[in-house]
C-alpha cells in the first residue's frame, strides 16, 4: 500500500471542495470525501485559504467551503502534471 | 550526393528533432518538479536533460564525421553513449522507485566491454527495464498514451541495439537505416506525451 503525500491530499480536497460547486461543501462531507481526519483537515484547509485557493462561507448556523478561481486553475495544472508522469507509466 | 550522405543528413535532422524533443520534455518535468517539489519530476528532469544533452552531442559527433575528424567525433560519440546511457538511467530508476515503493523486488544485471558499447549495453538494459515496468503500468493504469511510451522506448532500444550491431558489420548501412527509422518511430511517440500536455488533450 502506497502513502498519500502533500500534493496528493491537497488535490484530493480541492477536489472534494470543487464538487460542491457554488453552494460550497461542509467539513463532514469533506472529511468523507478527501478521507481525511478532522485535525488535518482543518489545518490544510487553512492554508489553502490564506494562499486563495479556497474560500470560506460563513453563516449562522454552518461553514462551508468553495473552491476560487486559482483553487480551480490549480487543479487543472495538477491534472496535466499528473496525466504526463502518467503517460510515461509512472506516477506523482 | 551519395546516398550515405542523405541518410548522414537524416540522422542529423532527426538527431536536433528529437534534442527539441526531449527538451520540452526536460522543461515540463522541470516546471512539474519546481511546483509541485515531488522527486518523479526531479528524476524526469534529470532524465530528459541526460537525453537531450546525448542528441545534441550525437549531432556534434556526425558533424565531425562529415568534416572527415574522426577522432574528435568518436569522443562526441562516447560522450553522448554515456549521457544517452544516464538519461535512460533515470527513466529506469524512476520505475525502480516506484517499484521499490509498491514493495516489489527488481535487479538490474550489468555487463562492461568498452566505452560506446557498455554505455549501449548500460541504456539497453535500463530501456527494457523501462519497458516492462511501463507494461505493468499500464494493466493498472489503462492509460493509452503508456502503450505509445513503450512503443517509443522499444523504438529507441530497437535503435541502440541495431547501431550496436552495425559496429560489428562490414556492411553497417542497411542496420543503419533500419535503426534510424526505429529512432524516427521513438522520437514521435515521445512527443505524443509532450503534445497531450500543452494541447490539454486527455
């Protein structure tokens, strides 16, 4: 079995948080989706709000997070990395 | 002009053709290691830039032997066998990697004879090793484009192994040919991966 680095877990939640579309995605459906611990998450989820990557939602009753547009532009150019180390049969 | 003349200046315009090549490759595992800091693109840089450095100093070497310097041309070719031998090198010892990773035992075996030839037989056995790595990732991946990589590196092995024996024949020509169009067929299946990255096709 293979461990999740850094960018991978990252990838794996903008992923998660860009499902959500506009509306946004909550911490226990994240933590689901990314399979993630809590604690880890919201420390990764953190940074990636302070270098703009996501954006938090914020009202009375809950917290949800949306992906911007650099979250988006940041995926897309993992895919490329990713599909060309792909393509020689080899993985990031 | 005679025809080794033309088959002089097709290995030479294929020769720059594939140092362009592999260049890009070189500047998108570069770009690839200095955003994302994972070591896969660290070893491709490596790779591409050992590949392409090889091209360019097997132009140098065909260039010398076309102004009739034998002897500077056949340190150009020495050179460039073992960057050639480097660079597959890397390619190999990424799959050994992430062989390594996924728990799985591999060896290489080495055989040393002189210069040009042990650097050919070097890259052989890192390039078939490439390729069957390559295979397995492909059953697991399914990814298409992979079956064109190996068709590339079973190109540019078909290439090496054929100017490898070319060195032993008196009548080298027809092999030369022959390992020249399997160094065509290489050079274009390696820039299928380069063309899918900046055309975005998946």
């Amino acid at each position: 079995m293979s461990y999740r680095h850094q960018v991978r877990i990252v990838s794996d939640i903008l992923l998660a948080v860009k499902e959500g579309h506009e509306d946004g995605v909550g911490v226990a459906q994240l933590m689901r989706k990314a399979n993630i611990s809590y604690t880890r998450l919201i420390k990764i989820l953190n940074e990636l709000i302070s270098v703009g990557l996501v954006e938090e939602i914020k009202s009375e009753r809950s917290r949800k997070y949306r992906i911007t547009y650099l979250g988006l532009e940041y995926l897309a150019e993992y895919e490329r990395f990713s599909t060309f180390a792909r393509n020689f049969g080899l993985e990031i | 002009m005679q025809f080794i003349e033309i088959l002089g200046l097709f290995k030479m315009s294929l020769e720059l053709l594939a140092l362009v090549i592999t260049f890009f490759a070189f500047l998108i595992s570069y770009k690839g290691y200095s955003l994302t800091r994972r070591p896969v693109f660290a070893r491709l840089s490596f790779a591409f830039i050992f590949i392409s450095t090889n091209f360019l100093l097997q132009f140098f070497s065909d260039i010398f032997s076309l102004l009739k310097y034998g002897n500077v041309s056949y340190y150009f070719n020495v050179f460039s066998s073992f960057f050639e031998m480097l660079g597959f090198f890397f390619i190999a010892f990424s799959h050994m990697i992430r062989v390594y990773q996924e728990h799985r035992i591999s060896f290489l075996p080495l055989v040393i004879i002189n210069p040009v030839i042990a650097f050919k037989t070097l890259s052989l056995y890192f390039i078939f090793y490439a390729i069957l790595e390559s295979m397995i990732s492909y059953a697991k991946m399914k990814s298409k484009t992979i079956i064109l990589t190996v068709l590339g590196l079973i190109g540019f092995s078909l290439n090496i192994l054929l100017s490898w024996i070319s060195e032993f024949t008196v009548y080298p020509i027809i092999l030369q040919v022959f390992a020249l169009v399997f160094q065509a067929f290489g050079v274009i299946a390696f820039f299928v991966p380069i063309w899918i990255y900046y055309s975005g096709v998946r």
